[in-house]
C-alpha cells in the first residue's frame, strides 16, 4: 500500500495506491474530514462515540475548543481503509 496526499474539491484529499481515502478541510471552528464511514463499516461503540462529531453531510465535525477526538477519528480511518481493502 502506498499513501499519497493531493488536492481534490480544493480540499487536502489522502489516497492510497491513487484511491481517496479521505479529505480533510480547515474552518474558522473545526477541522471536517469527509466523508464519515457508514456506520455499516464502524463497530457500534465507535458509532455512538462519533455521533457527537458527526454533521449532516457525512462529515466529522472536530471543533478545536476541544480535545481532539483520536480513537474516533482512528477509527473512521480504519473503516476507510477497510472499505478500500474490500473494494468498494
């Protein structure tokens, strides 16, 4: 597997092996990652924790007045990766 970064929608976007993994976007009060996992791909303890960070539009809202959220933001990661591993 081989990790890239790159710019797409005018966003930071991380690929691997050329496939978007996920974007990322800076706004005055919170960093999005788009899109959020389905919660088909997290286990249920993870998607009741990202409930609180999660904003319609499949986004994961980290707001930076608070601490950031690592074993959510983890997992969502890994839920990509899984997704990716799948092919889908």
């Amino acid at each position: 597997m081989r990790g890239q970064e790159g710019i797409s929608y005018s966003m930071p976007v991380f690929l691997l092996d050329g496939k978007r993994l996920l974007h990322a976007a800076p706004w005055k009060a919170h960093l999005a990652i788009y899109p959020l996992s389905e919660e088909r791909d997290l286990d249920p303890q993870a998607a009741a924790a990202l409930a609180d960070h999660s904003s319609g539009a499949s986004t994961l809202k980290l707001l930076y007045k608070q601490p950031f959220p690592t074993e959510q933001v983890d997992a969502v990661v890994r839920a990509h990766l899984a997704r990716l591993a799948d092919g889908r």
